[in-house]
C-alpha cells in the first residue's frame, strides 16, 4: 500500500500540507456565499437579504447532515493508520450509500412541506415569496452537495490539493453563473439557487470520478451494501457535530425570531449579514480545523500520542493567531464590508455594524472552542465532544438569549452569544490539555 503523507516526521509541515489546501478550499467556499449576498443585496435590497437569512436554516439542516457524516473520514485515517486499507474502502463505499439515501429522503420532505415550513422560520409577508423561490433549487441539490461534501474524505486519505481544486472549480463556476442570472438576465433570487445547483452538481461528479479512480482508498459499488454497525460506528463519531449544528439550526431560528420581535426585517436582514460576517472569519481558520483532524485520527490509530499533543499546540497558536487578526480587521472596517452587501440602505448598514461589534467581539474563542472539541471526536471521544456542543447553545447561549434580551432587547439578543462561547472554550481547552496529558501517561505505562 502506498506510503502514508502523515508517516512525515516534520508535524508542522503535514499541518500545513493539509490545513493550508484545507483553509484555502473553506475561504473559497464562502466566497461561494459572499457571490450570492453580494448580487442579492444589491440588485434585490433588503428583503432579499431577509429572504437569505430566513432560508439559512435550510442550510443548517443540509450541514447537520454533513457532519452526521464526517466520522467517515476520520475512520477512513484510523484504518490507514491501522493498515487496513480493504476496512477503509468498505467504510466509503457502505458510508457513501447511506449519505445519497438520506439526500433524497431529506429533499423529498423538505419540497412537500417547503412553505409550511418557511413560516415556522420567521418568514414574513414581504419575504415569503423570495425565500421560496430560493428554495427551489436548493431543495433539489440536497443530494449533490452530501456528494460534494465528502471532498473532506479526499484531504484525509492524503489528497488536499485536489480538494482544494473542487472548491475552486464550485466557486469560480458559481461565480459566473451569479452574474449571468442575476445581473444579465435578471432572474433574482431564484437564480443565485440555480446558478449554485448548477455548480454543486458539477462539482458532486467530479468528486464521484475521483473516488473511483484514486489509489489510495476507492469507492466501490459492489461494497455499497446496508450494514448497520458501520452507520452506527460513523455516526458515533459525527453525532457531536451533528447535535451541534441542531443546536444552532435552533438558536438561528430564536435569533430569528426575538431580533423580528424587537427590530422587525430590519433586525432579521442584520442577522443575515452579521452571520455571514461571522462565517468568514470562521473560514479563515476553518480549514486548519478541518485538516487537524486527519492528523490527529491517523496518529491516535498509530498509538503516537506524543505527535498529537505537538499538533494540538501549534494548532491553538495557528488558529488563535488568525481569528484575532481577523476579527479585529473586521470589527474597525464594519460599516465598509456591509456597505459591500447593501450599497443604499444606510440604516441597515448603521445597524448591522452595531450589531457586528457586539455580536462578534470575542469571536477569537470560537477557534479554541473548535480545536479541542474537533481533538475530542478525532480521538473518537463523543460524549466530551457532545457535552461542549451542549454546553455551548442549549445549555448558555439560548437561555441567555431570552434572559438578556428582557434587559436589553436586541442587543440582548446579540451579546449571548460572545458570552456564551467564551465560557465554553475556557472549559474546553482546559479537558482536552488534561486528555492528553492523560494519553502520553497511560502510553508510558
């Protein structure tokens, strides 16, 4: 079997191999995001940019999913680590099968009850009509984008520069395809779905092909068959993001909701873009926590503890180094990079950058928070993993929500959040440190 890439002594060079291709990939994604924002909130205004922010949550389901399924890459890099590579392909191909179904069940639910479920959202009377068309599409590239997704997969069996390539190739298609519909032929929010259906699908075959012609672990149909101890063991792994990204489909749709109460489709539009905000400085450092993992899952099978402690500490400085750079370029230019989505409408633009800096102010713990917990489902400790999603929404930041915003309304509504993950990564990074700790000592004995 072809030599692993983590079998490379340099840690800070297989961090980088695989975090860089990796961060690159989650910028390019969001960028992706920033195309359809841009073209909607400049050539629809407002209530499309309302319309985005109650159709978000769609999103959030699809990405529930998504990670549901990303202990497929990490078993993959334990069985590598392992040398079992004939284990490796039967859990892709099996994986893979129940990945595509659950498109088509999850698609199939969410277009018979589409508009019923718009309103539960926080739809309005002026955005209703935007936001289903928007769905449209996006109904219909559900499957896709689970397809797509696995380009996770590609970077964990030592391949992330071809990942890295599909993002681009999405984006960069995306791209074009935004300003054909959307300011060409004029098909507004409807055609920013299109134009991403388009992308998804092309993007979906391409990582198909791959997986059928690659040499390190392929995709095999004959393997495709119902085991339910292999969904169990991938799912054991993925439940913790999946719980999680459930928590913030949650929190979204409360957020949603109160800034409705106290602010109208002014507050909800806020929402819409502050998020987007808050994804791209996530994405700028994303990537490195997408890319550890691999390495730590492929060490942590090969029993080389000491490897993964070394990992995890220039992880934390990377990570913790490019969020405050971010965040504070962020914080002092708001009023420019709103005024980038919404040219024209000042006082959207006023609130929005407000709310950016309140919302936003510690966001830097949103990196420490993700390296621990990404460490705990890479060493396949979901109960710690599950416990720090918990802790983090359900348990802090939507009850502070509520408590907050009865004091100080909108702005209650957006401090929660700050407070909330900033307490959580304290905790977090002080377990995950004692767990390594704990590793390297029960190794030695």
């Amino acid at each position: 079997m072809k030599k692993s890439t983590f079998e490379e002594e340099n840690v800070l060079l297989n961090i980088l191999k695989f975090s860089i291709p990796s961060t690159l990939s989650s910028i390019i994604s969001i960028i992706c995001t920033l195309t359809d924002r841009f073209f909607i909130g400049n050539l629809v205004g407002r209530d499309g940019i309302s319309a985005m922010s109650v159709v978000f949550p769609y999103t959030m389901i699809v990405n529930s999913v998504i990670f549901l399924f990303s202990g497929l890459s990490i078993l993959i890099g334990i069985k590598l680590g392992e040398k079992r590579k004939y284990e490796a392909e039967e859990i892709l191909s099996k994986g893979f099968l129940y990945l595509i179904i659950i498109g088509i069940v999850l698609s199939t639910i969410l277009w018979l009850f589409n508009e019923t479920f718009l309103w539960k959202l926080g739809a309005t009377r002026e955005n209703i009509i935007l936001a289903k068309e928007y769905t449209k599409y996006f109904i219909l590239m559900i499957c896709f984008q689970f397809i797509l997704s696995q380009s996770t997969v590609i970077r964990a069996i030592g391949y992330p520069f071809n990942a890295m390539v599909i993002n681009i190739f999405v984006t960069i298609l995306n791209g074009i395809l935004d300003y054909i519909f959307l300011a060409k032929l004029f098909l507004g929010v409807a055609g920013a779905s299109l134009a991403t259906f388009i992308s998804v699908f092309l993007g979906s075959i391409y990582v198909l092909v791959f997986f059928f012609r690659n040499d390190v672990v392929k995709l095999k149909i004959n393997k495709m068959k119902f085991e339910i101890l292999t969904l169990v063991s991938i799912f054991k792994i993925g439940i913790p993001r999946f719980i999680n990204q459930f928590f913030q489909f949650s929190l979204s749709v409360v957020m949603l909701k109160q800034m409705g109460k106290y602010s109208g489709d002014l507050g909800i539009a806020s929402i819409g873009i502050i998020s987007l905000l808050r994804d791209l400085i996530n994405t700028s450092f994303q990537g490195f926590s997408q890319g550890t993992p691999a390495i730590i899952a492929y060490y942590y099978g090969a029993k080389n503890f000491k490897k993964i402690q070394e990992v995890m500490k220039i992880h934390v400085r990377i990570v913790l180094s490019i969020s405050l750079f971010c965040l504070i370029i962020t914080l002092i230019n708001a009023e420019y990079i709103i005024s980038f989505f919404v040219k024209n409408d000042v006082e959207l633009i006023k609130y929005a950058s407000h709310g950016t800096r309140v919302h936003l102010c510690l966001l830097f713990s949103t990196a420490l928070f993700l390296s621990y917990n990404n460490f705990f489902q890479a060493i396949k400790d979901s109960k710690k993993a599950t416990f720090f999603y918990m802790l983090r929404v359900p348990i802090l930041n939507i009850p502070l929500i509520f408590i907050l915003s009865y004091f100080f309304q909108d702005n209650g509504v957006l401090v929660a959040f700050p407070v909330s993950d900033f307490i959580t990564s304290l905790i977090a990074m002080y377990i995950g440190k004692k767990e390594i700790e704990k590793l390297i000592s029960n190794s030695r004995d």
